[in-house]
C-alpha cells in the first residue's frame, strides 16, 4: 500500500511544486515571445487565445527595417563589453591587493566599496551630468562606461576579493619559490584558479550594464541609445506599440540567456566559490 502512494507523494511534493516554480518564472517570458509573433489587430480581440492564429515575424522586421534597433543592441554591446573590460582590468588587481596584502585601512576601505552600494546610483546623477557636460562627453560611449563603472566596480571588487581569499596563501609562497615575482605569481597561478570568479564577475557588470536605464536616459540623447532607452521610445503618450515592444523585449534578453547558456558551469563555480574560505 505504502509502495503505491510513494509516487503519488513524489508528485505532490517534488514534481509539481517544480512545474509551478518553472512555469512562474517562464511565463512572462514565455508569454513576451508569443506576444512577439501576434498581429497587432489580433493582441487587441477581445476573445482570449493563448497562441496567435496566424504567427508572423512582422514585429522583428518592423523593429530592424523602421526603428533601427540594430544600431541600439550595437550601442549596448560596445558599452556593456567595453564596461565589463574595464572594471575587470582594474578590479583583479585590486582584489588581489586586498586579499593578499595587510595595509592600513584595508578593512575600512573594504566596507567603502560595501556601503557605496546602499545608497541609490541616482545620488550620483547630478555629479556626474556635471562632470561629462565640463568634459564635453555627453552622449558617448565614454560617457556611460565612467558613468557605469562607478557602481559596477565596488561591488565587483568586494565580490573578487572573497574569491582570491577563497585561494590558500600556499600557492603564492609555492609559485615564488619556484621563481616567480609577485605580479607573476598572481598572472600565472592565482588568476587561472580564480578565472570562474573572474566569468561572474564580468557577467554581473555585462548583465548591469546592458540593462541600465537611468544613467542612459540622462546622460544620452541621440548619438548613442542603448536597448533599455529605445524601449521606453516606443511607450507613447497615448498609444503603446505592444508588438514591437514584446520584440525588443525578447532580443534584448537574448545575449543575456545565450552567454549564460554557454558559461553557466563558470558561473555556478564561482559564485559557488566566493563562499568557500580557503
């Protein structure tokens, strides 16, 4: 008797909590995509239909032929790949310093990078608009990796500096004993251990960028739009272009699902990793 309830039990307990969870977090992507493929007079029926009677991909050919959305995903490419470039060229160093070196005021630096995190990045607005009208580098690409550099890298460098501590001391002393300078120790030992650490660390500032909305609103105008700004142009007063909206919703977490589908084993190990103190 007891035999046949256990997969019963295992249904109500395991599988469908799962599917629910799975369709939870799926659905609205799920029902974005099918909004993609749907007629604009057809999202407006008042007859419900979960899937479109006639699919069609006029929404995508809409959004590249009318509204040039590839010049858009170009412009967020070069700023988030550029911006994950750059805070990891100067966050491994960094890290590496405040894991392996005992300075004054490493602690207290250490939680400055912390508590620059707790406050909203639109304290630093105005600033910064300042600082690049001064510069005269509004509306570039410059413009916004500075701009999203200075949240991306505090935050970045407290995440590498718990992978480095992840790393026992040991392999420093070894590799120096071997012959290796400081600086050759850390390129040639330490780093290749750490490199998943270094994937999450450049996916999370990729991932931060692509999707930063506030810091391009104001600091672009037409030279440069990025993915998130060009969404919000297609939200009007008093229409709403549901069909090219949904379409640029799903091409814009395209690149993010694709990346993570390729390095998702990088990413697992070294969030994994900053948790493990060696």
């Amino acid at each position: 008797m007891t035999a046949k309830k256990h997969p019963v039990k295992r249904i109500f307990t395991i599988y469908l909590p799962i599917i629910l969870i799975l369709l939870f977090a799926l659905g609205p992507y799920l029902w974005t995509f099918i909004s993609s493929i749907t007629q604009e007079k057809e999202l407006y029926r008042p007859d419900f239909r979960f899937f479109p009677e006639h699919p069609t991909t006029e929404n995508y050919v809409r959004l590249f032929s009318k509204l040039n959305f590839a010049a858009n995903m170009a412009d967020s490419f070069i700023v988030a790949l550029t911006t994950a470039f750059v805070g990891l060229f100067l966050t491994v160093p960094a890290s590496y310093s405040f894991s392996r070196y005992n300075f004054r005021g490493r602690k207290y630096l250490l939680m400055q990078f912390l508590v620059i995190n707790m406050f909203p990045i639109m304290l630093l607005i105005i600033p910064l608009f300042i600082m690049m009208k001064v510069l005269n580098i509004m509306d570039t690409y410059f413009a916004l990796i500075i701009a999203y550099s200075t949240f991306t890298i505090p935050f970045s460098t407290w995440m590498m500096t718990s992978f480095f501590n992840a790393v026992p001391t040991d392999l420093d002393k070894a590799a120096q004993i071997d012959g290796c300078s400081r600086f050759g120790a850390m390129v040639r030992v330490i780093i290749p251990v750490v490199m998943p650490g270094i994937f999450s660390t450049g996916i999370y500032i990729f991932i931060t960028s692509w999707n930063e909305y506030l810091y391009a609103a104001i600091l672009t105008n037409s030279r440069v739009r990025t993915i998130p700004i060009a969404l919000q142009n297609m939200i009007g007063e008093y229409q709403i272009e549901w069909g090219l909206l949904t379409a640029g919703g799903v091409l814009s977490a395209l690149p993010v699902i694709v990346l993570f589908f390729f390095i998702q084993k990088q990413l697992i190990s070294g969030m994994t990793a900053g948790a493990v103190k060696g």
